[in-house]
C-alpha cells in the first residue's frame, strides 16, 4: 500500500509538473506575442515619424494578425488610424515660404509671437482648476469674449468660450461637439477678422501628437464648422502648436517640436499664404524634406554628423534667451517692490524670493548644456570630421531672407475674473437614486408619453417620499396632489420598469398615458403607438469611458451605416447608433455588436 500511495505522489508530482510546464509554455508564447506586437507597434511608429505611412501601415497588419486581446487590438488600431490619416494628407501638401526659424523652450514659446505685449496671462485658477499645459491664455485688454483651453472633469483639455457681463463673465461653454474630442485641444486663436479659430488637438482627426486645425465661422447656424486639419507642413507626427496670422497679412507663425530635444520647439515664420496650392507628396524623402521647411536656415545642407552640436547650440541660445527674459522680468519686480506696500508688497516679495530660487536651476541648465556642447565638439574633432564651430554658430543664428526680428514680450498680470456658476443640466432619464429629484421642468414633452403613478395625497410630497426615484412630477387634481414618474416614449419601456418602481416601494405603482399634455387611456397610447411609427437607438458605452476604437467603428461599419453621434449624460460619455425603425432591428444589430466587441449596448426609443 506505500508503495502505490509513492506511486501515486510521484504520479501526481509529474501530472503537475507536465501542467505547470504547460502553463509555463502558454505564458510564455503569450509574453513573446506581446513583445512582438510592441515591437512591431514602436517600428511602425518610427516609421510614420519618418513620413514612410504605407510601410508603418504593413507592420500594423501584422501586429493586427497577432493581437488577440482587445488591449493590444485598440492599441494596433489607433497607430493604423494615424498611419492612415498621415498618408492621406499627402495628397495635401503646401509649399510657403519660410522667413524665419528660431528655437525657443517650450515652457514660454508663445511670449515670441509677435502679438500685442502683455496680453499673454496666466489661465486663471477659476478657469482651470487642474493647472498643466499650456498654463496661459490670450487675454488682450479689452476682449469681450474669451477663448481658452481648459480641463473638464476626466482630466482632458477642452476648447471653451467665455463672454464678458460687465461684472462678471458667463459661465464656460464648450465650442461645439465638432471641435471636442476624446483627447486634448489648446491654444484656440482667432484670425484677425474673427471669422477663423485655429487651435492644436491630439484627438481629432490627426497624425499623431498635436495637430493644427482650422474651424471657420457659419453665420447661419451661429456655430463654429467641422475643424481641417491644415495639413503639411504645418502638422506633422510631431507636436505642432499654436497657428497665428499676422494682423498686417504679410505671416504666418506656428510652432514644431519635430527635429527639437525634449522641451524645445522651434517658431517658424512663413510668408501668409491665402489660396495655398496644395499638391501630391508621397515620397518619405520629399515629404521630410518639405517638413524641413528648407527656404529657412541652411543648416540642414551640412554634413549630418554636425547635427547633434547644432541641436544643442539651438538649446543653449534658447535658454540664454530665457534667462535673460527671467532676469529682466525679476528686476523689474525687484523695482517694483520699493513703491509697493500693504498685501501688494507681500505678493510681490514672494514672488522675487520665488525666482530667486529659481535661478541657480537655470544657471546651471545652460552650464550642463554647454559642458555637453564641449564633449559634443571634442567627439567630432576626435573623429575627424572637418568643422569650423564659428560657422557653424553664425549659420545656424542667421535668418533667412526678410528682416524678420524675434522680440520676447512680457507676460500679463494674472487676470482676476468671476463667473457665473453653470445651471447643472438635469438629466430626465428614469433613475433610481440615493436621494429621489422632482423634475425641473414640470412640463411634459409633445406626443405620446407613458409614465408610472405613484401615489396621491391631500398635502405636498418632500423628497424623503421619492424613495430615490427620479425624475418625478407633480400635478394638482381636485385639490389632490399626485405623482408620477419618468417619461417613456413605449409601452414596453414603461412596463419594463413597473417592477423596478413597485420594489422601491410602490407596491400599487400602475401605467398611465398621456398624448401631447392631455390624459389617455393607456388601452388608447397603446393603439396610438402601434400606428406612430417610432425610432429605436442602440446607446453604446465605451470601454475606456472617452472614445471608441477604430475596431469597434469598424465593427459597426459592417453591420449598419446608421449614424453615430457622440452624446454625454451626468458626465458619462456615450455614442448613439441608429435610428432604426423597429425595436427588433436595434435589439439585433445591438446583440451582434456586443458578440463583436463585448461592449455593453442598451436599446431605447428615440427621442
């Protein structure tokens, strides 16, 4: 008996060890197939940062082919959707001609535009609670309307729109559904005439980090139009910011990080172009080429070597540049102190100590960079390549043709504003809450309307009665007080949430109908339904809360081409598919989605 009980443990010990290999075996085919598709995923972006679109494009199919979790297909499908929006666009290209380039940090950039000086500020505190890029707002003196990038509730930045009452500016309104996505939009400006926003969005339709974008004014709708992404070499798959006109017609001006080290951009000034030509550009070598921006300075015909002792020649001048600024500005308020007093002079000597023990931090950036400069130069005379570093300097420092001049101005006092506090948007969709809400709007809506009664009484109802439900309406009837919930648009809606409402607690809850504000019989809503005919929607819900993945748009795209419309109610971001014109057809067009892409799909009529 020992003997087969040993055996029996060795049995098993083997058994084990067969499956812990195997396991092992699954793990680790499983740990090789994420590396592959990382790695297939980071080459195909190296490609499309080098303009070469359709071979970045054939390593995402094949990183497509080997992803088998939704995480990794969502990540394979949004490379895809920027390789695909970047080849595109080359069908697009302009050519202006370049007047200036300079380099500057990208913490203060905006400050080297020739704008009016002062009227960069500070966002304010009231208007953007989260603080973070950009950190600044356009705020000449005078502006009646206000245009600002700030953060919504998820983090992510948004375009808004303020307006001036006298004492108070209005409460903050989103720009439209067209100019918000799922990530961030910055830097809104207006064109000179006010006819034109132009603005930086990671999330629209775009060639990966932050493109530039175009929304022209409509008059008859009173709304911004679809934004254009202004295409190359404006936006690249680089970060490309803040796009200006000129208030004489004569340039243009937007920033670039492409070709910069991290925490640089560099400001191009081009020639204003108001009909561009746009022409087809598909080769990599041409396209970098034009993204060059090659009528600019000449150091792109130098020997290739030298170009990492012009980046860091271009970082140091930058942050010489900005130390100068930054001393100029301390000394100023050094001045300013002597005259201050009470709690002005308090700010002010908090600000002073604050700069001051800024100093030594930006001192001693420019000694690293210009240590690193040395060995950057020593590494190339080791190396035998044949350089003059003064010319080098004077090439790189020259501007090209015009007289085009760099003047950093200052930045404006923190502005102090108050706004109005929005009306919160009361969401009429049947709930059952902790605490139950009346309806805003008593009123009912046009057409045919069920709703569930709850109880009558002869004083008026508080919110404790409510039982958490939510919305709930009041009427008077022969000086009785009765109550009622919800709006449903279908009897099959309606009765899908009797029970639901009798559980909260109003065992003797019934169904009553109602047709354009007047009471019917719900036998009658029921015939008046039949021959109405109604819309249903397929309402899907994200898997990330924001946005859907270009696998599950192509999802929808083979099994409808109704259309889909982003929507957001209490602050959940949700899309809208339909309408349809039968709840059977929604009810199967959202099952085979769900079976699809496992997001969750609720079926409602249309409003």
């Amino acid at each position: 008996m020992k003997t087969f009980r040993a055996y029996l443990c060795v049995l098993a010990m083997l058994v084990g060890g067969i499956a812990a290999a195997a396991q092992e075996a699954a793990d680790s085919t499983l740990d090789y197939r994420s590396v592959m598709i990382r790695d297939l995923l980071q080459r195909a972006g190296e490609l499309r940062r080098d303009y070469r679109f359709a071979e970045a494009l054939d390593l995402c199919e094949d990183a497509l082919a080997l992803a088998n979790q939704p995480a990794w297909r969502e990540a394979v499908d949004e490379e895809m959707l920027l390789c695909r929006n970047g080849d595109q666009m080359t069908d697009f290209c302009s050519r202006p001609r370049t007047v200036a380039r300079k380099r500057f940090l990208l913490e203060d950039f905006y400050l080297y535009y020739p704008l009016e000086d002062g009227a960069w500020r500070p966002l304010p505190g009231a208007l953007d609670t989260l603080g973070g890029f950009p950190g600044a707002v356009y705020f000449p003196d005078g502006t009646q309307k206000l245009y600002f990038a700030s953060h919504d509730a998820e983090g992510i930045s948004n375009l808004y729109i303020t307006e001036n009452q006298g004492n108070v500016w209005s409460a903050p309104q989103l720009l439209g559904e067209q100019l918000t996505s799922s990530d961030d939009e910055v830097f809104p400006m207006l064109s000179p005439d006010g006819r034109s926003l132009y603005f930086s969005s990671k999330g629209l339709h775009g060639m990966g980090g932050y493109d530039i974008f175009v929304s022209r004014w409509n008059d008859e709708s009173r709304e911004w139009g679809e934004p254009v992404n202004l295409g190359f070499p404006y936006s690249s798959p680089y970060n490309d910011y803040l796009f200006v006109n000129t208030a004489d017609g004569r340039y243009s001006l937007f920033a670039s990080d492409r070709d910069c080290p991290e925490g640089m951009v560099d400001i191009y000034v081009v020639e204003y172009e108001s009909t561009p030509v746009r022409q087809r550009l598909q080769d990599p070598a041409a396209l970098r080429h034009l993204l060059d921006l090659p009528d600019g300075p000449g150091t792109r015909e130098m020997d290739p070597k030298l170009q990492p002792y012009i980046d860091k020649y271009l970082e140091i001048s930058a942050l010489k540049d900005s130390l100068a600024a930054f001393n100029a500005a301390l000394d100023e308020a050094r001045v300013r102190l002597e005259t201050a007093g009470g709690v002005s002079r308090q700010i002010l000597a908090k600000e002073i100590l604050r700069k001051e023990q800024q100093l030594p931090e930006r001192e001693a950036a420019i000694a690293d960079a210009t240590a690193r400069l040395q060995e950057i130069e020593m590494d190339l005379i080791l190396s035998g390549v044949d350089f003059d570093p003064g010319k080098v300097q004077r090439m790189t420092a020259a501007s090209p043709q015009g007289n085009f001049t760099f003047t950093r101005h200052s930045l404006g006092a923190d502005p102090q504003i108050t706004l109005l506090k929005p009306k919160p948007a009361f969401d009429y969709s049947f709930m059952v809450l902790p605490e139950g809400r009346f309806a805003l709007d008593q009123t009912l809506p046009d057409g045919l309307v069920y709703q569930i009664q709850l109880f009558s009484g002869s004083s008026r109802a508080g919110i404790p009665q409510l039982r958490g439900l939510s919305p709930v309406y009041e009427r008077n009837q022969n000086g009785r007080y009765v109550y009622s919930v919800g709006v449903f648009r279908s009897y099959n809606d309606v009765l899908s949430q009797l029970n639901r409402v009798k559980k909260a607690g109003f065992k003797k809850a019934f169904i009553i109908a109602w047709m354009d504000g007047a009471p019917l019989s719900v036998s009658a809503a029921r015939k008046a339904e039949a021959s109405v005919v109604q819309d249903f929607v397929v309402r899907i819900e994200p898997a990330d809360g924001k946005t859907l993945g270009e696998g599950v748009l192509t999802a929808v795209r083979a099994v409808t081409q109704a259309d889909l419309v982003r929507t957001s109610r209490d602050g959940a971001v949700s899309f809208l598919l339909g309408p349809f014109s039968s709840r059977s057809e929604a009810e199967s067009i959202a099952s085979t989605l769900h079976a699809a892409t496992g997001l969750r799909m609720q079926v409602e009529a249309a409003e």
